[in-house]
C-alpha cells in the first residue's frame, strides 16, 4: 500500500569493502535503500555499482568518519534513516606492545573506532528518532572483552573495542525511552583486507549479526554485545 517513501533506510560506515558492504548487501537484499558510507571516492562509487548490479538500492556517501565537516555533510545529505551500522574501523599499525606504544597510534585508532562513532551517531540521531523502529549497531570485536582476552596483544586497537562497548552501554541506557535500539556486534576473525584474508570465515557469515541486531523486533535487546553464538561476555 505504502509509496516508496516507506522504504526503509540504512546507512553502512566503511562499506566499501569486507564486512562492511557484507552488511550493505544483506540489508539491501531484506529492501533496505542503502547508503554506502565511504571515504575513497573510487572505492565507494565501485562498491554502489556492485549492489545496484545485484538489484539493491544503494547509493554513495561520502563520509570520513574523523572529520565533522565531512560527518555533517553526510547527515544533511540523508533524508531519512532507519538504521545506523558503525563498521567503519581501523586497527592501527602494529606490533601494539602497550610498553612502547606510540600514543599517536593510539589517538589514531581512538579517532576512527570510539570518536568516529559518536561523530557519525550524533549527526544522524535525529534522523533515526524520527524513524518507526531505528536501530543502531556498533561492530566491536571480542579482542575488546576483558573477560575473554582474545588474539594478539594489541593495546590500541583492543581497548578502543573496549570503550565502544561502555559507549554502546551508555547510549542504549541514555535512549531506553525511545524506540532507537543500539548494541554491538562481534563479527569474528573474517577473511578481509583487515586480517590479510588468512581466516576461513566469509565476510557474509561476519555481517549476519549485524544484519540481526539491525532487524531486531521492537521488544529486542538493548545495549548487548552479540555474535553468532549469543551474548558475548565482555
């Protein structure tokens, strides 16, 4: 019955490639309009073509995520907005041995995986206020959890997942009035660009929880972190 006005949208930061366009084609496959958040002109428009050649509705937005004027260009350059994906995300250069880390390194890290996030959530959150049932995810990874301690010794990277969890925590308990509903997910350890393709898991089987917690019912959890197996302890 409804015009095309009510076809929902959601906008993907860092969706030009791995898990991030795994996530933008599988919420455009479920009819999504999807917004591909991306820095490198190239990159993004090649990405836009890819999904448009697979039948999605996707169009491109520029958006580096450490920038506000690029942040609030990209806001006001969005009619509506259902859903919110944070993917964008860096890991930073390595070995991060946290007794000769590099507090540049770690700034550099903090700036894309924890500031980027609220840069890019606050611009849109009125957009997604207005929105029926808007969702917000954030994807973390488990080598943030404290309880579980996963991979290598990375003390910039690691602890940024950390505190984008508090962050998580700290929006859903903040919005618990409202209908946004925000949580993060672990994707996994996927063969991307990002681990130098070495895991055998697929960038599709990475965005499958991110694709969940942003389809989530209205009665869904709120502020949980989340992979395929369930409740992620952190």
């Amino acid at each position: 019955m409804g015009g095309v006005n009510d076809k929902r949208t959601a906008l993907v930061t860092g969706a030009n490639k791995g898990i991030g366009f795994a996530i933008a084609e599988g919420l455009g496959a479920l009819g999504f309009t999807v917004a591909v958040g991306a820095r490198d002109d190239v990159r993004r428009k090649d990405a836009v073509e890819r999904l448009r050649a697979k039948g999605i509705d996707a169009f491109g937005v520029a958006l580096d995520v450490t920038s506000d004027d690029s942040v609030a260009e990209a806001a006001a350059a969005l009619d509506r907005l259902d859903v919110l994906v944070n993917n964008a995300g860096i890991s930073g250069p390595g070995p991060q041995d946290p007794a000769t880390l590099d507090l540049d390194v770690l700034r550099t890290v903090l700036d894309t995986n924890v500031f980027g996030v609220v840069r890019v959530t606050n611009a849109v959150l009125p957009l997604l206020r207005r929105a029926t049932s808007p969702r917000i995810v954030n994807v973390s990874s488990n080598m943030g959890s404290l309880a579980l301690q996963t991979g290598p010794v990375m003390a910039a990277y690691a602890p940024s997942k950390s505190m984008l969890n508090s962050l998580t925590v700290q929006y859903a308990r903040a919005l618990a009035d409202t209908n946004v509903i925000v949580n993060a997910c672990c994707p996994g350890y996927v063969a991307t660009d990002f681990t130098g393709h070495l895991p055998d898991r697929t960038p599709e089987q990475g965005a499958a929880i991110a694709i969940r917690l942003a389809t989530l019912p209205d009665d869904g959890p709120r502020g949980g972190f989340f992979d395929d197996e369930g409740v992620v302890p952190w």
